[in-house]
C-alpha cells in the first residue's frame, strides 16, 4: 500500500502539522489517489503514525490498515484485537458469503461484535 509520494501529491488535509513527533517516529501520509480510494469505499484512510520506539518485546509497533476483504489470516492477526482462531472465522466467512461491503459487515462474524468491532475499525479497511 505505501510508495513515495511525489511532491504536490500528499493529502494534507487530515495531517496535524504541529503534530510532535518523538525520536524515531515515522509519519505515512497517503496521497491523494490513495484517500480517492479510500473515500469511494467509506472506510477513511487517516495518516498513519509508525512508532519506533522500542516495546517491551522489542519489536517496533506500527498502526497498519489491513483490507479484510483481501488479506489472509497472518495478515488479519496483525490487527490488535484479532487472533489466530477470529482471523480463520474472517477468512471462512469471505469464502462462504463474499467480500465485505463495508466494515461494519465483519461483525456478521461469529466472535466480532460491537465491542470488537469498536476496538478494530480503524485498523480495517475494505476495498
């Protein structure tokens, strides 16, 4: 999903520009094309903050947007909240059912109610 945006291309118009960033942090912000894309579909693609700081297992956390319409389950667990055993369910009921139509669609999968679904939604996109 990311690639170098060219000069004039960058959607600036969600971006904080007096955001601070801290020693190591990364901002993505997506070009325009990229927000026309997200925009027909509904799901909002907001800038993504890429944290480099270093958490207790040592890796570095980054805010992804996945599209559950096409990603498989290793793809889907990199989304907070969503494990191995909710992950296969996604990918079962795509296959059974179709793409999502919209985000609010996965939580017609068994184990993704409201509360999940609350705490995921920005991590998910559909395309």
């Amino acid at each position: 999903m990311k690639r170098e945006v060219q000069h004039g291309e960058a959607d600036l118009t969600n971006v904080n520009l007096a955001y601070i960033l801290s020693d190591a942090q990364k901002i993505y912000i997506p070009s325009i094309k990229d927000k026309e894309i997200y925009d027909s579909n509904k799901s909002g693609l907001k800038p993504v903050i890429i944290d480099g700081a270093q958490q207790d297992s040592g890796n570095v956390q980054e805010k992804v947007i996945v599209n559950i319409n096409t990603a498989n389950e290793e793809e889907l667990q990199k989304v907070p909240g969503i494990g191995e055993v909710i992950a296969k369910r996604i990918v079962t009921y795509r296959k059974q059912n179709g793409i999502f139509k919209t985000i609010e669609d996965i939580q017609n999968v068994s184990g993704i109610g409201s509360s999940k679904f609350n705490k995921i939604k920005e991590y998910i996109c559909v395309k």
